[in-house]
C-alpha cells in the first residue's frame, strides 16, 4: 500500500500555466439528439395517420434517376419522389409563427453531415441540406408534431440520413402550403406533382373521352424507366428520367380487388425488341412473346418475403393496348420499376391513404405470388 499515494496528498492547487493550457483546449463536441422513430413504418400505413417523428422510407437506388422532394407544410409531412414515383414520406416540423418556413422552389446548395448552427448556440442540425444561404435547412430536429423550428424544416434523424445519403447537391426542393400552391403540391400523391429538374409544378391534362393512351412527342432519349399504375384510376403511367412521357387505361382482370401496395422491377432484358425508343410494327402475338420478366420488390412491413420471378398468371392481369405496349415495351430494361397502387394519382387530400414503395428490390414478396407458386405456376 505505501507505493499509492493518498488522494488527499496531492497537489491543491494547479499552476497558472497548466490552468491556461486547460482551458485553451477544444470542448468536445455534444452527440447530437436521436430525433423520432428508429425504424421505417410499414408501406401500408395510412399516411395521416403517421405519428410525430414518424416515417416511411421504401428504398432507393441511386440509378433510378433524379429526385425531388415536396414539403407540405400544412400537412406537415415531406414527400421524396425517384424518378417520379414516391419512395418516402416523414413527419415534420417547420417553422413556428415569427420564423415561417418560406414556401418557394429552392435547391440543395450545401450538405453537412455533422452541422451546427452558425445561429443557436451551436445547435446540433445533423444530415443538414441547405435551401438558402441565409439559414433555411432540411435537417435531423425536434418533432413536436407541430411548427417549432426557426425556420428549417425538421425530419426525423434516422429519415434525414436516408435522405441525406440519397440526394445530390443541386436536387430541387419545393415547400409548398393552402393558399400559395396548387393543390396537388399541398396534397402530393403516389406521383410526382413537379418536375425534378426545375421544380415547376406538373399539370398533366388526362386522357379525353374514349383517347385510350397517349405518348409523348419528344420522349426523353435515354435514363431510367418508371411507371405508376393506380387500380382506382385504371390508369398506367410512365416517367423517364423524372418526366413523364406516356399514359394509358388499364383494363384489370380482377378491378374490384384492392391489395395495397404492389412492386416490381424487370429481372432480365426483353426478348424479341430492340432499345429503339421508335414504335414497334410487333403484331400482338410477338409484342406478348416480348414482355418482360418480373420480380417482386420487397418494402418494409414485407421483409420476410424473399424475391420471386412474377408468374405470368399475375402479369396478364393488367391488359393495355397493343400500340402503347409497342412503344412501351422497347424501353424497359432490367432495373425498370413498376408500381401498383390503390390510391388515385393524384391525391388532392390531405386523409387519402397513400403507399410508398421501395426502388432498389429485390426484397419482397406478393400474396398472388405465392398463391400462385403453390398452385404450379411458379
């Protein structure tokens, strides 16, 4: 025992010198807040009724072309769109009276994973992704489940880092509320209401009486394909490269049937077309001898489902016409996603029952399928 010496021996004091040099030294730095839910809500959740601090985060694969994001701020909810379909939705918490929230189109100018206010006390924004020089903000804050914020709009922190680590400098960001947007930007749907390269607000004219489909004049010539199929609609619609370039009705086998949400991604290239954007002279027969491969793609709430080739008993459910499918067919290459929804495409309600799906798949799978597997058919 005598090699210890007792705590009472020693110094009392600390010099001058060593006081000063402790003080020079850098505080370290506070671990910011874990904000709102850990975990992604399940894709069937009804979206009005999603708790403060909670989310939906589907997926996302970063070749699926160009995002966007749309912030409601009277639903207090945050829209993430890839190439024109949803991939996410959070709660959020936007500026409190005196430290509005402004609404306008902006774009990401900065990113800074581990931010501090400059402003409040060096206040923990962590995932921040800066809209204005002068102290707007998406981050990771407080979500109280009303406006609270000094202006930025707060998401949980689990949901920003999705966002965060999803997004490029430069993506268009448009804060929108009653009274100075249109409604499909207060009350986003299943599709995208903007175009993701200027943020302007879409206003796609539907099909007219007895037109069965329409295509784009001047398509874009290459990126990724999307498509959106709303059962309660009858309606297919598809995006390349965010801009939507052709629609059409449906004809389901099945219309009254209602499944929630419903993903798919093509598994291997068409067989029988080529990648020519022009339209196909294919008859019928040999347009149905081109149809794709599909699998399922998984989304949260259905993981335990692995992903399986979609029999074609599922696919010939959904019937369109044989001149759109000649223009539509060449383009979808492995990667081209598609998603079923009950949900009309344009919400226009801050009550309607949205779906998010996931882009990245496979991960999931479909009852259908699974009947079907067990009936032979796959």
């Amino acid at each position: 025992m005598g090699r210890y010496r007792s705590a009472t021996a020693l110094p009392r004091r600390i010099s001058a010198g060593l006081l000063v040099a402790l003080l020079a030294l850098p505080l370290p730095s506070l671990a910011a807040p874990f904000w709102g839910e850990r975990q992604s809500s399940p894709v069937d959740t009804p979206l009005d009724t999603l708790a403060p601090g909670a989310w939906i985060w589907g997926g996302d694969d970063a070749r699926g072309g160009p995002m966007a994001v749309v912030v409601s701020l009277t639903e207090q909810r945050a829209y993430v769109y890839r190439n024109g379909v949803l991939i996410g939705v959070s709660t959020i918490s936007s500026g409190r009276p005196g430290y509005e929230t402004p609404t306008g189109v902006f774009t990401v100018l900065q990113k800074d994973r581990d931010h501090r206010s400059n402003l409040y006390n060096d206040a923990p924004m962590p995932f921040q992704q800066r809209l204005t020089w002068d102290g707007i903000a998406l981050h990771a804050g407080g979500l109280p489940g009303y406006p609270e914020s000094h202006g930025c709009v707060h998401l949980p922190s689990a949901f920003a880092r999705h966002l965060f680590d999803a997004s490029n400098l430069g993506m268009t960001v448009v804060v929108a509320k009653d009274g100075e947007a249109p409604v499909a930007l207060v009350h986003p749907g299943p599709a995208s209401p903007i175009d993701p390269h200027t943020g302007a607000d879409i206003d796609s004219p539907p099909l007219a009486n007895g037109q069965p489909w329409a295509w784009a004049l001047s398509p874009p010539s290459e990126g990724p394909i999307s498509m959106i199929l709303s059962r309660s609609d009858r309606l297919l619609v598809v995006y390349r490269n965010g801009i939507e370039i052709g629609r059409s009705r449906v004809e389901l086998a099945r219309p009254d049937e209602r499944g929630g949400t419903r993903a798919y991604i093509v598994e291997g290239a068409t067989t029988g077309v080529s990648n020519s954007t022009a339209p196909s002279t294919a008859t019928a027969a040999n347009t149905a001898s081109a149809m794709p491969s599909w699998i399922a793609i998984g989304v949260p709430g259905a993981e335990q489902y692995a992903g399986q080739r979609v029999p074609a008993s599922v696919a010939n459910q959904v019937s369109l016409p044989d001149a759109f499918k000649a223009r539509l067919l060449p383009l979808l290459v492995p990667g081209s996603v598609l998603v079923a929804t009950d949900a009309p495409l344009s919400a226009q309600g801050s009550g309607e029952h949205l779906r998010v799906i996931d882009s990245i798949g496979p991960r999931g799978w479909l009852d259908e399928v699974d009947a079907a597997r067990h009936q032979g058919g796959a």
